[in-house]
C-alpha cells in the first residue's frame, strides 16, 4: 500500500479477474474502492480455490483492501442504488471499473446522466459484445497449439490467465490516464477494454502476427526451447532440471565460461562457419547441434557444483521449483517486505501482498484483509450517497441491500 | 492513438518486453515517448521474429510511435545525454521508464540530482537486483509444472512472457500515478518493479499461493481442464476442436440446453447427490462422470450444427484456430478498427494496432510505425536539450551520437 491516489474515489461493479484486478491495483495505490455486489455474492463469490469452510481464497485476494457493498441487482432500487454510487459526486469521484455489458443498466449513457464526467473503465470479452473469456479467446489466438512439446499435439491453455491480467493493468493505466486528462480538460469517457482486442493488439505487439503473415502459418511448438535465441531446461547430473538462458552476447559468453564449453562451441563454429557471440538467432538456428554439448555439461556436474559458478559467473539461470517451494524461496514469498501475515475473511492468516512495485522514497502502508461480503454496506450508503440511518434501515427491511 | 496524456514527454532507456511496452501503452495514449539506444542498437534490436531483410518485426512492433535517439553509452559523453534526456526540463517531463540496473549510471541518485521532481519507473528481473528474465522466473513459480496434460512430466514454460507484458502495463498505470502524485505534492520517485514481485503477488492474488499452504503441495496439471468449474476442449464429429466453459449458472444451462444433456445430467445429480446449476466446484470435482456425456453430445454433431446453436442459445465457447486462420478473423484482426496498415521500418507494410482500449466519445488518431534506430537523434539533441547544430554536428563526428 502506497498513498499515490489518495482522494480516488473508484467504485466497482465486476467480477472474476481484469476489472478486480484493476480497482485492487488502484486500492494498493492508495484509492477508496468500494466494490458493489449481489446480495449473496456474484458470480465469483465461490470461486476455486477456496478454504476448508467453503470461503474462496480466489475472492478474498482479488478484493483486498476494498470496502463491500451488497446490493440486490435484480431490483430496480438495487439498481439505481449501484447507478448512483458509479456516478456519486466528489472532485476525484466519478470513476468507475466494471465488467457490466455495454448497454445494461450501467451503460455509460445511463450513467453520464447522472455525472456529465463520469470515466468507465469497461471490461469486455469479445470486441461485438459477445461472450468470451481468457479461455475462449486464447482459443481463438493459436497459443494453445503453439505451446508444449512437439510431439505431442494436444491444446495447452495457460494455467495462469494471461489476458485477464493485462486486461486488468492495463484498465488501472487507462483509468489514471483519464482522470489525467479530465484534470485538464473536465472531460469524461469510456474506455472500452475488451480482452480479445488486448490479445490482438499483443500478438502484433510482440511481432507473432507479422511473422505469421510473412510465415503463412504461426510459429510451431517447440516444448520449451526460447524461440530465436538460446534456452531451455536442462538435467545436471543429481537429475535437478534448470532453465538456461542466453539472449545477449554477455549471458551467452558467460554461460559458455563457466560451462567450459568455449572450445567445443568454437570447433561447432568454425564447422558451420557461423558465429554465435553476438547473433541470438544463430544460436536458435543451430540448437539441434549445440544442445548436446550443454547436455552433456550439464549432465557432469550436480546443481550444487553449477549454482554457485552460475551466480558467481553471472549465468543468466534458474532452478524449476514447486511453488511450494517457492513459498520458502527469499526471493519469493519469505521475507519478501510486499507481504504480511493477514487475517482474511476466510478466517485464514496468511502472507497477503500489498503493491508489487516498491518505492524506496515513501513508507509501506500497512496491507489490509478483504472485506466480508456487505461489510460496508451501511457506511457507503451513509457516506456516498448521504442516506439517513432510517433510509438505510428501510433497504435493509425490504432486502435491497445486505 | 488517443491524446489522453497528450504533453508527457516520457524517456525510455531499455530494452525486450516489459519497459517497453509500458513505454509503448504511454505513447498510444498521446505522450510523446523518445527512446534511446546504444549506436547500432540494443540487445532486442535483433530479436527474433526477423523479416527476410533481418530487421526485427519484434522490435518495431513494440517501438511503435516513438522517437528514437542512438548514443554511445559506453562512453562517459553519451551516458550524460543519456541522463540529460531522461531528467530534461518540462512540467510533464522527467518521466523515465528503464529497465537499467538500480545502481549503475542511470540510478534514481544520479539522475534526481539533475531533476529533483523525476519520476522514474524501473523493471527489475529479481528483486534484489539479481538477473531474471520472464523465463528463469517463471520456472521458480511452479507454473511449468501445473502446466499441459497430467502424463507428461516435462516443463511447459509459456510462449507468452505474461510476467513481461503484466509489468509492462502495470508500469504504465505506475507512472501515471506517480504522476498524479506529483501534480498534487510536486515530489517525484522511482517507482521499482521487479519482475518477480509482480509475479509473486500475483499468485497470491489469485489463491495460488493460499492453495498452495493449504493443500502443502501446488496444484496439480490438469491438461486442459479449467480448475475449480467446467471446461475443457471437446471434438465434434467433424474433428475440430472446442473449447467449451461453464462457470456461472447461466453458461452451465445455456451448455446443457444447447447439447440436449439436461436429462443425463439430471440422472447423474441424483445418482450422486449433488447439484451441478450453482456450484462450479462441484462440476469440477466430478468431472470424470461428467466428460464423458459431453464428449458423446460432441461427437453427435458438426461443428457447423453447434456454432449457430451455441451462439443462438448464449453458450460460452470458442474455436481452436491457428493465428494464420485468426487473422482473417474480424472478431480479432480483419477489419478491426484498432489495425491499421503501416509501412514500417523493415520495410513491410502490415496491420498495426494503436491503443487497444476504445473510447466512443474520442477520435482514434493515426497509428504511427516505429522509428527507424536514430532517426530522431538531432531533433531530440535540438529541441529536448536544446544544442545548436555545430554542437550536434561535434557529437556526430565524435562517434558519440548516431
């Protein structure tokens, strides 16, 4: 937690991963984000993995920090309750993160009326509106059939939702962006981020699309090797597998150091009459002819003969760990000043992150649990829309809110 | 393009994915981003994917838009244009985004020496400095292990650098708020953000790491299964490939309506007890009696008998395509109004995105392609550091400037 947005005010109205993400990363900057659900939860209220009491682990680290409100938003007054706190007043108010369809009850139009400069930072599936999630639209890219071996030509989606979390920075960027801008201009929008149009821009960004233009079909899997430059896993000889790397001419001339390999590599150099130092894309070409000599360098030596060589030479490296060891890894999880022991709403004290960038000029703030579902119910409604306790009780009586 | 931060001046010193995608988003909503490199360019200016001439599609498709000034930062003139640059005068100057190291000649000290309020956002590898790429880190995670089908050991690294691009981005959204910060205090500060910070807190942002102290071992691979719901690939009688998913209520009986499996599931809820309509969970926990109706409904029908019927009738799915077969797909490339056709530096004219965020109230402004290395050298000596042309005209001929 750092203070960098302090007087935002975002409400969210969202659910699963992007928009959440969006608002946490704005919460551990400092902003007030109130998150509004159904009464009961919303559709990710569950989600896996969850504790032993059936609480979602899943939904109480995407929501940290924020203040919940419950509201059910199947009732026109539950509704216009959500319509006003997206559009409540306040100099650094008016901002809003959801992944509510474009022309429901919270369409920008809808909405602007209530505050000519509202920001929507809308999260979307595909482009048209339609349904998609990361799953569908990774689908829809070639990555699954671009990733893992070769020999094997089942699909691979990515276990980590890879466009879900762009999507979700990404909107926190253009969030900020145009609060900038309505600083200077007084101006509102809506900034549409659907997930399909972020995969596409991504792909071309990164040149896949270009390339397979010019191809006339996308790159082939190829397991694990680092396409057009030097890396994969390899096997020491106490059967420990690390990943190797060498992209610039400095990690392949150190890798080549402390693997003793300069002299065979020469020799393969001057067979092929090729140079290696300073062409990356060589080294990818002629992988099939270099992997055995690492192979075999690898495979005489233990990982705790090559660690320290490796660290001391300035390898560019790393050891495949479970993430249960990486809980215990320093560079990681223990001691890592990002976390502290939280109690959640799960009723589970765990390590919880607050920002993951540092900055070494300003203090931590302390991390805070997720709320509990309609924690805030009462003192958002009091707060934000200005309702008297007897207005409040009233909702309460008729179920509008929780 | 948009002109959301149109009158930032942004200096970017770095080189592959993260910085210079954080960069890149910058430039796409309207800052002016002027990047240096070393003369003859940096380590990524060959990166793979190359056109046939050797210029890389890679480099220019995340150069898009932006400046570029080549210097010699080797020697002691060029790295104070270099810091020069990057902490130039301005109101919405001295903004730095780098990924050099925290204490070499581009440090926070040195620089904020130059510029008191300078803002500077730095991508790290590990956090204590350490080398560490997408790839190294990624293998301590864990998640080459929980990746690809349950009978294959081997590590699947991701072909997409997910830690790269969420950094990248989350870059972008830290410098605008920085930003912001300093509009409201006049303070300035390096913001730090180590690829595996990023990564750590988000795996414990989505309960990874919460599952993982729980269970005492990380998650194990599922080939294609989506954990904690319904979902997976299933084959028509046709033998294409779909990915089919069902996590809230609504996709569940949209997907059981579609394929005419009410009656089986509902033989199979009493058979076991439980009911599959609101908890995802469930659905996943019991998933292997469930496979198999799903996989027979599939293969009863064509592809060309399901997609107008799952698209009619609401259900959440997608086609495996290959990228070649996507970009004639005007869900994603064909026609996108996000593309446009650039002639870029390799000489190749192809489709380009600009932001990949829409704003309907805003004009979407040309895409401009990347610069060719240099090509803005003498303007930016001009007009950012104000040098007469003698004095420009001194640097070239030294070999300091190119």
């Amino acid at each position: 937690m750092y203070d960098l947005l302090k007087g935002l005010r975002v409400v969210e109205g969202a659910a699963f991963v992007a928009a959440p993400t969006c608002a946490l990363y704005l919460a551990q900057f400092g902003a007030e984000v109130i998150r509004f659900d159904n009464i009961g939860g919303g559709p990710d209220f569950r989600r896996w993995p969850l504790a032993d009491n059936g609480a979602s682990l899943y939904w109480e680290g995407l929501n940290k920090g924020k203040k919940s409100i419950a509201i059910d938003l199947a009732r026109p007054e539950g509704r216009e309750i959500a319509q006003r706190l997206a559009a409540a007043p306040g100099e650094d108010g008016g901002l809003f993160v959801t992944n509510f369809p474009v022309d429901g009850f919270l369409s920008y139009e809808t909405l602007a009326k209530l505050r000519a400069d509202l920001i929507c930072v809308r999260v979307m599936g595909w482009g048209d509106g339609s349904q998609g999630m990361d799953y569908t639209i990774n689908a829809a890219l070639g990555l699954p059939q671009m990733t893992g071996p070769a020999d094997d030509p089942r699909p691979v989606n990515h276990v980590l939702a890879a466009w879900d979390l762009l999507t979700g920075a990404y909107c926190a960027f253009s969030l900020v962006s145009a609060l900038l801008a309505r600083h200077r201009t007084g101006q509102g929008r809506e900034i549409r981020a659907p997930l399909s149009d972020i995969a596409a821009a991504t792909m071309a960004n990164l040149g896949f699309t270009a390339e397979t233009k010019l191809q006339g079909h996308q790159r082939p899997r190829m397991g694990n090797d680092i396409f057009g430059a030097f890396g994969r896993d390899f096997r020491t000889a106490d059967g420990k597998t690390l990943m190797l790397l060498a992209i610039t001419p400095k990690q392949w001339s150190k890798a080549l150091d402390v693997l003793g390999l300069k002299g065979d590599v020469a020799a393969l150099e001057a067979e092929l009459g090729v140079s290696f130092a300073t062409d990356e894309g060589l080294r990818f070409t002629h992988r099939a002819r270099l992997y055995p000599l690492f192979e075999q360098a690898f495979a005489r030596k233990t990982l705790a003969e090559l660690a320290p060589a490796f660290d001391a030479g300035g390898v560019t490296w790393g050891t495949y760990q479970p993430l249960e060891a990486a809980l215990d890894d320093p560079r990681l999880f223990k001691g890592n000043p990002l976390f502290e022991d939280v109690a959640q709403p799960s009723g589970l004290t765990y390590p919880v992150p607050g920002a993951p960038a540092t900055i070494p000029q300003d203090q931590r703030l302390p991390v805070t649990p997720a709320p509990r579902l309609g924690q805030h119910t009462d003192e958002v409604l009091a707060e934000v829309l200005k309702l008297s306790s007897s207005e409040i009780a009233r909702l309460h009586d008729a179920g509008v809110v929780a």
